[in-house]
C-alpha cells in the first residue's frame, strides 16, 4: 500500500474525480474495482474503463482522494491522480515490458528444443536439471506480476485473468517437479512438462506487450489533437514581439502568427489575410480564408500572411482544449451494449476455476492418469481470457470517437454514439442548417408611408439583435447611409418577432402569424404573395398604437447550403427519412425543401412546437436525430433521441445536443451516423469472438483437444486481435471529408 494514504494530500477534495488504475488485466479486474469504488458510502457513480486504465467517479459530498485510493488498494490495485503521459513516456513504458518478453522467449524456447527432436525421431531432451533452471525465473522472476495481481484478487475476495495463468501454470510447474522428484519405481523420468509453464508465461506476456502497443494507438486520434497546441506564443507587448511560454499568454494579448506557423490561441484577427488550415480541428479539407474580424481556433495552421491575434481564450478554455475533453469525457463512458459484458465478467473467473476442477477430476476418474487430468485442467485455466471480453467495447469506442472527431464529429458520449446507429428519422432546422444562414434582404415595400421609414423603424426595433434576418436589415440600411431611429422597451416575442416603442407608437415587427394573431391579414397583400412564391421570407411591420395597421413588409432570401442536397441523398441512402421544421409560410418552405427531395415539411413551426415535432415522431416509434444550430432548436435537441448541433451555431444548442458537428456541412450528419454504425458493427464483432472464442477454446480445453502451450498461445492473442480489429477504423473517412468546402 502506498505509503502516503492515510496523510495528507496536495489534492484538493472535491466531488468528481478520474483516476489511473494500475494492475487491471481483464474485465473481471474493471468489475471489481467499480464494486470498490461503489463501496465507499459517499460515492454514487463508478465507471472503470479497461482500455484507457482509468475511473471517473462521482461522489455526493467533497471527498478526498485518499479514501477512493485506499477503496481501489484494498481491491488489489493501485489509483493515482489522472496524469497526461507523453507518447514518448508511453513507449518508455512499453520497453519495459518488451526486455521482460525477449528474456522469457530466450530462456523458454531451448526448453522447446526435444519437442522439435521428437520430429525427426531424434532424442534431444536436455536434463532435468537444465529444464528447472531455465524454467524457474521464468515462472517466478518474469511472472511474479501474475502471482501478485492474483494474490490481490484472492484476498479482496476475487479473481481476473492473472490469478488463472498463475493457478495453470503452477500446476504445470509442479507436476514437472514432482515427476522429476519421484520419477517412480522404474527409476526412469518420464516426461517433464517444463517447456508448457515457461511458454504459456512467455506467450502471455508476448500477448500484453502487443495489446498494450494495440491500445496505445487506439488514443492516435486524441493524442494528434493534443500535439496541435504550440509551447509557445509571439505576442506584441509595447511595440515589441517577444516569444513567451502558452502559459504566460493572457486575454487580450496581441498574439503575431506567422506563415506556417500553428495559432497558439483563440481570438479575432484585428490585422493581415491569410488562409487557415483547420482540417485536424474541424475536418475542413480546404483552407479558409481569415481577414479582419475573423475568428481563428488555437491548434490551427496559418498558410501564406501575417497575421496579428487578438487573444479570447487561451488554455482550458480554447475550442482545441474543449474538443479533447468531450473526447476524452466520451471515451471515458460506457456503453449500454456494455453492461451484458460486465454481468458476464462478474462471474467469469469463479465459473473458469470450477471447471478447471471439474475437468481435472473428470479425467482423473475417467483415465486413471493424474498427468493428463492436471494438463487438461490447466488448459482450461489458460484458455480462458475475460481480457477480451473486457477490451471488445472500450476499444472500440476510443478509436470510433477519435477518428470521428479527426473528421469533425465530437460525440458527448458511448450512448450517443450507440443509439445514432439506429436512427429512423432526421428532422432538420432550415436556416443555418439547411441554407447558409446569412440571408440578404432583398425586397422593402412600404405599404402606408415611404421606403426608407419602413427600413430605419424596422432597423430601430431590430439594433442589437444577432438574429440573422436582423443582421441582413442593419447591413442594407448602413449600405443605404440611413440612420435608425431609438427604439425603445425592446423585446423578443419567441418564435413571432420583436416588440417596440417607436416615440409614442407601439410597434411589431416579425412573421405572418403574429401579424393574424394581431388580427391583420398579411395573405391579403399580393406582392408579398408573389415574393413569397418565388421562396423569399417575409417580415411584417405593424403600428399597434391604435388600431393594428400593416405598415410594410421586407423580403429575405437565404440560400441553400452547396452540401445540403446531396446529404439529405445520403441520408436516404442510409434508409432513413429526412424532415424539415422552420417558421417559415408553408410556401416558401416548400420551395427550399421540395428540391432537396424531403419526406416532410413542417411549416410556421413555433420553437415549442419544434419540441412536439420530434415528440410525435417519436410516439410512432422512430428514433429521432434533430439537427440544429440556434437557441430555439436547444430544446427540440434536448427532446430528441440524438440532437446534433452545428458547431457555428449556438453554445446553448451544442449544450443540448449530443453530437457536434464541427462545420455547416450537413453531409457530416451521415458521416456521423455512419460512423456510429461502423464503431458498433466493430463492437459486436469483438464480442461475438471474445464469447465464441471463450466457450469453444474452454470446450477444447476440458475435453483434452488443447495442450497448455497451444491454449497459452490462443488466450494471448485474443485479446491483442480484438484491440487490432478495433484499430481498422482508423481508416475510415467520412464522405462529408471529400467534399470542397462550402
């Protein structure tokens, strides 16, 4: 036990916690370090991840670490405060295992010598006494670690992987010394079975050292995205451009980036135009273009100028820094699919054990022959590998959400992620999401004064608001030279428009149905129905001083995203069916969504009925994507099965959402579904081999058709191909990848 629990402790208490475990080896080892940790009366979630080695655990009160730690020790293993390993300090840690591998292969394989004399019917045994000294620091000095972790389980009441190669091979350890000890009445030593003990240790930990090597590259993706952030900044500090550490770099620092140089901050350009290659942040495949008033992403490269950095967030705060703990945060998490494998592995040791038993004395009352009954018992304890099963998720699902994100995809968690893959239905915001979000006003027509007093009052009750039908009026009356009048008691009518004072008038500004509900009839004026038919939105203008009175109306046009065409097809080609919700008249939606080839159009939806949207669709048995980008569609991406937020969009929507989309690129709805997809049909393989490889191997095993060496082999390479079968989606790219950008 760690000599510092029970002191006091640098790290401060607080209610969630990740934590490096060390000494896991199988599925067994997660559930019994969750069954600690859940223990411990404060603590009210434990999830153990196999692959990445770590816990996070919420507690209901502050805790110290001492008492988890002391929790996991008492379970035989070790905890220690999340720390952030190098690649290099992984591979550090990785050689020490290889030195291990390459002695127990050198001192096991002479032993392996008289099995190759038996093929050329030649007797090359070497002398017991050569066997034991090979054998020994093999089975003792080189697989001590699996005396330990197996003495942890037993006292804690348990048992893993370990505890299994240690029971097997010491059986077939100490039949060979008791063969060689008392060969009998003959005087004659018969067989030793040396060679098996030795390479059924050396096998195994040949198995680990490849697993660990396997796991290391599942995290490529994240630790690709960790290395995007430079050590150090230019910043321009009285006149002056000085090189200072990231650490040093505050708010509002003037930060100088030069061509090919990464952008060590989040900010806005206040000087220079250059092209920005955001590819391993955003999956953007093609440079964007960066001027004054753009906003730039730490982590990104800057191409061919000069440009000068106003800093907004640097550190933990830094769009980079956020992507990698929603990463790591989903890694961290399990999946439903995963639970079957933990009910599995909470009783899969006992259950080997028993049937080892079970074998031994089985050929012993059946043959008589106490060598063939203990053989046959340790290759069933050898063959047996509860690390297979253990890896067959978490694995997969680090390398799914890690390329994903490499492709502009974050997922919040394992759930997200399953559930995706069985999505029925897409329901699509239309502006932003579908369009480009960034429409012009096209048309004003005063229908009771001029022109120019429809546009200043409408700009008047609209100054300040970043709504996008807001932005395309005060840009046309800055373009204009006109000057708005102050309006006062501003306020949002949700999903309707503005309300304001105008002087002594009572002013509305918004869509067709606050007008009727007002009591006026837009559908009556015949040049707004002609826009309206040629796809514009229209915008009302009304003095309710008195009697409510139409004053005018201004026409907007928005237009479709180049992508979204041919992701509505690919989504289709998914067989799921696509719909599109916006406050828009019926009209005008249908002339944006009848060529995109839509299954349905809701049309004048209010932002509440967005919600009801996707509950209806729900209550017929769909499961539901919402994709959105504002904050009326946070809570239609609450109530959906999966919400997916466009990362251009809102910070509240991509709160909401469980998966965010990097780029206003809607193809990346179907990669994202399609990746979901990929990472699960992974998964199901891992576990349909780790299982029909389990009960066919312990079959062979307890019906002799398996010696320890070849079951040593098998159980070692089980699990290191469940992790190598995870690694082959690193190669998947999403379609959306491909495209130019929008």
């Amino acid at each position: 036990m760690d000599q510092n629990v029970g002191q006091s402790s640098p790290v401060p208490e607080h209610t969630d916690w990740t934590l490096q475990i060390e000494g896991m080896t199988c599925a067994s080892c997660v559930a019994h370090v969750e069954k600690a940790l859940l223990a411990v009366p404060e603590v009210s979630h434990a999830s153990v991840n196999l692959a990445t080695e770590k816990a996070t655990v919420t507690s209901k009160i502050p805790l110290a670490f001492e008492v988890l730690q002391k929790a996991v020790e008492d379970a035989g293993y070790q905890a220690h405060p999340e720390q952030h390993q190098s690649v290099e300090q992984r591979r550090d840690s990785g050689a020490h295992d290889w030195w291990r591998v390459g002695i127990a292969l050198l001192l096991s394989l002479p032993l392996v010598i008289p099995m190759l004399g038996q093929l050329w019917r030649q007797d090359w045994s070497l002398p017991p006494w050569v066997q034991f000294a090979l054998a020994t620091p093999v089975q003792f000095w080189l697989g001590a670690r699996f005396y330990r972790s197996g003495w942890h389980a037993l006292r804690s009441g348990t048992g893993n992987m370990d505890l299994l190669v240690a029971l097997g091979t010491s059986a077939g350890f100490g039949l060979s010394l008791y063969l060689w000890l008392f060969p009998g009445t003959s005087g004659m030593h018969r067989h030793l079975y040396f060679e098996a003990s030795a390479l059924v240790i050396s096998l195994v930990l040949l198995g680990k050292a490849l697993e660990s090597r396997a796991k290391h590259q599942t995290t490529a993706a994240l630790q690709a995205l960790a290395k995007l952030q430079p050590d150090v900044a230019r910043v321009r500090r009285d006149g002056q451009d000085r090189e200072v550490a990231i650490s040093q770099v505050t708010l509002g620092d003037w930060v100088v980036v030069r061509p090919g140089e990464r952008l060590p901050v989040d900010g806005v350009v206040l000087e220079g135009s250059s092209l920005v290659d955001e590819s391993l942040i955003t999956g953007e495949s093609q440079p964007v273009l960066k001027q004054p008033g753009s906003a730039v992403t730490g982590g990104s490269v800057n191409a061919d100028g000069l440009l000068l950095v106003n800093t907004l967030a640097v550190g933990a705060e830094t769009a980079l820094a956020r992507i990698i703990r929603l990463v790591e945060t989903a890694q961290a998490k399990k999946a439903p699919i995963q639970r079957l494998v933990d009910r599995v592995s909470a009783v899969f040791v006992p259950v080997i054990i028993v049937l080892a038993g079970i074998t031994g004395v089985s050929w012993w009352i059946l043959t008589g022959n106490g060598e063939v009954a203990i053989l046959n018992a340790v290759s069933v304890l050898v063959i047996a590998c509860p690390c297979a099963l253990g890896l067959a998720t978490p694995t997969a699902m680090m390398v799914g959400t890690g390329v994903a994100a490499r492709q502009g995809i974050l997922i919040k968690d394992a759930e997200v992620l399953e559930i995706a893959r069985n999505v029925q239905v897409v329901v699509f915001d239309k502006t932003g999401t579908l369009t480009e979000g960034q429409p012009r006003l096209v048309e004003a027509q005063a229908l009771v004064g001029t022109r120019t007093t429809l546009l200043t009052d409408a700009a008047a009750l609209l100054a300040g608001s970043e709504h996008p039908l807001a932005r395309a009026v005060l840009e046309a009356t800055r373009a204009e030279g006109m000057v708005p009048d102050f309006a006062g008691q501003i306020r949002a009518i949700p999903g309707r428009g503005v309300a304001g004072l105008l002087g002594l008038r009572a002013m509305r500004l918004g869509s067709a149905l606050l007008m009727q509900e007002l009591g006026l009839d837009p559908d009556a004026q015949t040049g707004a129905n002609s826009l309206r038919a040629q796809g514009f939105t229209l915008s009302w203008l009304a003095d309710v001083s008195g009697s409510p009175q139409l004053l005018g109306f201004l026409a907007f046009q928005d237009t479709l995203r180049s992508g979204a065409a041919s992701a509505i097809a690919q989504i289709h080609a998914q067989g799921i069916r696509c719909v599109m919700v916006t406050g828009d008249h019926q009209t005008s939606a249908e002339i944006i969504g009848k060529p995109l080839g839509l299954d349905g159009i809701y049309a004048q939806v209010l932002p509440e009925d967005k919600v009801h949207i996707v509950e209806q669709l729900k209550a017929e048995g769909n499961t539901v994507a919402m994709v959105g980008d504002g904050v009326n569609d946070a809570p239609a991406l609450a109530a959906a099965d999966v919400g997916m937020a466009l990362a251009m969009g809102t910070d509240v929507a991509m709160h909401a959402a469980g998966i965010t989309l990097m780029r206003g690129d809607p193809g990346l709805v179907a990669d994202a579904i399609d990746i979901s997809r990929r990472t699960f049909a992974k998964i199901r393989q891992n576990l349909f081999w780790a299982f029909v490889y389990n009960l066919l191997g312990v079959s062979l095993a307890a019906f002799g058709e398996l010696t320890p060496v070849v079951a040593g082999a098998a159980m070692a390479f089980s699990s290191f191909s469940v992790v190598t079968n995870a690694l082959l989606l690193r190669y998947w790219r999403g379609s959306a990848s491909a495209r130019p950008a929008s």
